[in-house]
C-alpha cells in the first residue's frame, strides 16, 4: 500500500504543470487591485487572455510593490513573471523578455487645463521638461521605482529639481495634487491621470503634453524569471502573442483606459506595429521608432 501511494506521488509529480507566479503591482489603470474598478486594468484584461492561452501552465498570482518587483527578479523566485515591463539592458541581465506585450502613450506631462500654457518650457513641438522641472516657481510630482526616458532621469535627482517623489496608488490621486493645487504638474502616463481623474468627487479638466526628446508611445513585454520555468514560459508567450494581436478583444483591452484623443493618436501607430511588432526584439523603449 505504501509503496503504490508513493508511485502515485511520483505520477503525479510527474505530470505536475509548472507554476506560474505573475507578479502584480498597485498600478492603475494597469492593474487596479482595488476600488470600483477592481480587476479591469489593462494588464489584468490582457492577463486573463494570455493565461487562458497557457495551459500548460498552473497561474497565481501575488501582488507586491514596485521595488519589491524589482528586488524579485534580482533573487532566484523561479517562474516569476510580470507584464507590462518596459525594456532596458539593466533589466536584461536579470530576466527574460518576451516579444511585444502592448503599446500605449508614452510618460507625458499633465496639468490643469491652462495652468501652464504659456509657460516658456512648452515649445511646439512638446515641454522641455529641463526647463519646466528647474523653475522654483512651480512644482512637479513624479512616481518613484520606474523606468524613464533617459531626459527625465538626471532631473529626478537634480538638487535644484522642483520635482517631488509620490508613491501614486489607488489612494494617492495623482489627479487630486493637481485638483488641490498641490503641485502643479505631474509627470504620467496619460491613461493613468485619465483614471485617477474619474476617481475624484468632480472630475478636472486636465491637460497632457509629450516631453521633447522622449518618445510619444511606450512599448512593453512580458518579462519572466531566467531559470527554466521562466524561460519555457515565454518560449510558450511568444507563441501566443503574435495570435492574441490579431484578436479585437485583445486590442480592445489594451487601449481599455485611454481617451478619445490617445487613442486618435496611437491609432496609425497601432496599426503599423500590429503587423510589425512580433519582429522586433527589445529595446529601450525611447529608441521604439513608432514613425512619429
């Protein structure tokens, strides 16, 4: 008898699907893990697509922070895998990325509709954000533990830098600083301010410029621990992105939080990387050349 429960234990650890731990962030409107809009982000939509397109794997999932996000896939947490990662060669070192997950605007910056308008940094083509993020006068609000383009990042640390560090979540409006003049700009994903504005109890009539020197349009990855359960989860990711691009339901979620206006604006990009973004490798995602 003991001898054939351990045979049975041996079957079934043989057959045993590997495990997939998909790690998940407070980061709406991508992942909203709270609220009246709980489980609607854009990740979460695209999340239960590409699940139900892996059997062959088992799913859970686990929210942490975004530092601890980070700290994750520095450590051996086999099958580890998040979604809607931007590319950089640092982060290269230390997981996989699959082929293109989903595109979206890229960080712009968003204020009170006419606050700012006649601003010296807003130029024609976008906002100098050096000159905006150095005038004493104004004060700027960014989100900490992420990745940005490379003309933003000496100015997060600059000693004379008007931008200030906020953890946005589902209780730090960022919209709210704006509304309550607390700050004056934010630097954010149009998507994100659009959400965090349908929170507050009257809604504010915002603004939204692109940054000069940064692209107008992020692309992002799936990216999974580099051991051999995370490497054969996006040996497996990368068979199914290329199908699940094709699909309205899929294209649907992906732009689920953007506004009329962004979605004008990446429509023809859309377009064109829909058909080209499965050749693509990845790469800083301020260098995408999304014909703009």
């Amino acid at each position: 008898m003991l001898l054939r429960c351990l045979l049975l234990l041996l079957a079934s650890s043989a057959y045993a699907k590997p495990q997939l731990t998909w790690l998940q962030t407070d980061w709406p409107p991508h992942q909203i893990v709270s609220g009246p809009f709980q489980g609607q982000g854009t990740f979460d939509l695209l999340q239960q697509q590409i699940v139900a397109a892996l059997p062959q794997f088992s799913h859970q999932s686990r929210l942490v922070s975004l530092a601890r996000l980070e700290q994750i896939f520095q450590q051996p947490n086999a099958g580890s895998c998040a979604l809607g990662t931007l590319y950089s060669e640092e982060r290269a070192q230390n997981r996989f990325f699959s082929v293109p997950m989903a595109v979206g605007p890229a960080v712009a910056v968003g204020y009170i509709a006419g606050k700012l308008t006649t601003h010296p940094a807003m130029q024609p083509e976008g906002v100098d954000i050096r000159m905006l993020a150095l005038d004493k006068t104004i004060r700027g609000a960014f989100q900490p533990n992420r990745l940005y383009p490379a003309v933003i990042v000496p100015l997060l640390q600059h000693p004379d830098s008007n931008l200030s560090s906020h953890a946005f979540t589902s209780e730090i409006n960022a919209a709210g600083l704006l509304a309550g003049n607390r700050v004056d700009y934010v630097v954010e994903y149009p998507e994100r301010m659009q959400y965090y504005n349908q929170l507050l109890p009257e809604t504010a009539v915002l603004e939204h410029r692109a940054i000069v020197g940064a692209n107008v349009a992020s692309v992002s990855y799936i990216t999974c621990s580099q051991d051999s359960i995370g490497q054969a989860a996006i040996e497996a990711i990368d068979q199914v992105l290329p199908v699940l691009w094709q699909s309205t339901e899929y294209l649907q979620a992906m732009q689920r939080w953007l506004d009329s206006s962004a979605q004008r604006r990446l429509s023809t990009d859309l377009q064109q990387l829909q058909q080209t973004l499965m050749q693509l490798k990845p790469r800083p995602h301020n260098a995408v050349n999304t014909g703009n």
